[in-house]
C-alpha cells in the first residue's frame, strides 16, 4: 500500500508495504531539522524525512560516480568546455 503525501514543499511517496523499521542515534541538531521539516509541512513524518535525505545521498552519489566515470575516459573538463557551460547557463 503506497499513499502520496505532499504539503508545503514536500511532496513524496511513503511506500508502506516496504518498510524496514530501524532505530538510529542522531545528532540532536539533525533531529531537530527533521522535526522542523515535518512542522513545516515539508516532510510527513521524522521518517520520510530521512528517507528523503538517504534517496538524495543516493542519487548523489550515483552522480559523483557518473562524472567520476566521464573525467576518467574523457580527462577533465578545459577552458573551452567552461566557456560553453557559461554560455548554456546564462552566467557569461
């Protein structure tokens, strides 16, 4: 059973049936930033807000890898290639 949950600037999917309850320790500054986000309206609960937090570590990290990827066939990016994404971003 999944249920669509959104409010504020959250807006997500709890996938019920597909849970692992864990118990972890974290700094209080970090527990009170997801209390605050659920107070917000930014996450649904404590839980989709690390959940969140873990899925946007993941799909970092997937990235870093991709580019890590690309520097090693291709070498790192040059001047021209700056120059171009300076253009394409409007910040020339």
């Amino acid at each position: 059973m999944s249920r669509s949950v959104s409010g504020g600037n959250f807006v997500g999917v709890y996938a019920g049936d597909m849970t692992t309850k864990l118990a972890v320790s974290l700094p209080d500054e970090l527990a009170e930033q997801a209390r605050q986000a659920v107070r917000d309206g930014r996450a649904a609960s404590v839980s989709a807000y690390i959940a969140d937090a873990m899925a946007q570590s993941a799909r970092t990290r997937s990235i870093t890898g991709l580019v890590a990827d690309m520097r090693a066939e291709d070498g790192p990016p040059g001047e021209e290639d700056y120059a171009w994404a300076r253009r394409a971003l409007g910040v020339e």
